[in-house]
C-alpha cells in the first residue's frame, strides 16, 4: 500500500501534471504539494478535501492511507488487517487508473 505521499505522486503522475498545474488545479500552493510529496509535511484535512472535490471522490475514501506503514511486517497482521490492506491497495489503484483523469 502507498502512503500518502507516494499515492498523491502516483495520481499526480497519471494525471500528467507538474506539481504547479496540480497546486493551481486544486488551489493551493506548489511548494505545499512538493513538501508533501517529499514528506517534509504532514497533509492536511483541508488538502484532502480539495484534492478529493477536483477528484470526484470523498474525502473519506482517501484518508484511510494517510497512515500506511511500511515496517510492519505483514505476517504479523490478523486475517482481517491482511483483507483491509489489500482491499486499500485496489481502492488506490482505482483513484491512481481511474479517478486521477478528473484532474485534467
């Protein structure tokens, strides 16, 4: 699964936009979306929401990858977290192949 700053990469890369043309899409700063990008700052309930509206998705069906995390080993999830994860991993997939074209 993606964090969030590698997904909001990924949906901004299928889109074929720069960093720019997404901050002034989604009307925020570009440095805001390049210091998410690099991790140097937390994304905000605000961010979400406008990223969410250009995207045609709710912002709740962005938020539950705000806090993937890459160093828990997946052997050590119960059957339910494995089902969740995979489950997050195809909902990614969608925003990133379908939903990143309403950003255009």
């Amino acid at each position: 699964m993606y964090t969030f700053p590698q997904l909001l990469k990924k949906i901004r890369s299928r889109s074929e936009l720069t960093q720019k043309e997404l901050a002034k899409k989604i009307g925020v700063s570009p440095i805001l979306v390049s210091m998410i990008e690099a991790e140097q700052k937390p994304v905000s309930k605000n961010f979400i929401i406008k990223l969410a509206k250009k995207m045609g998705v709710s912002p709740s069906s962005i938020t539950p990858f705000l806090f993937a995390d890459k160093t828990l080993h997946i052997s050590k999830l119960s059957k339910i977290e494995k089902e969740l994860i995979k489950t997050g991993e195809k909902f990614q997939e969608y925003l990133i192949n379908s939903k990143s074209k309403n950003l255009k």
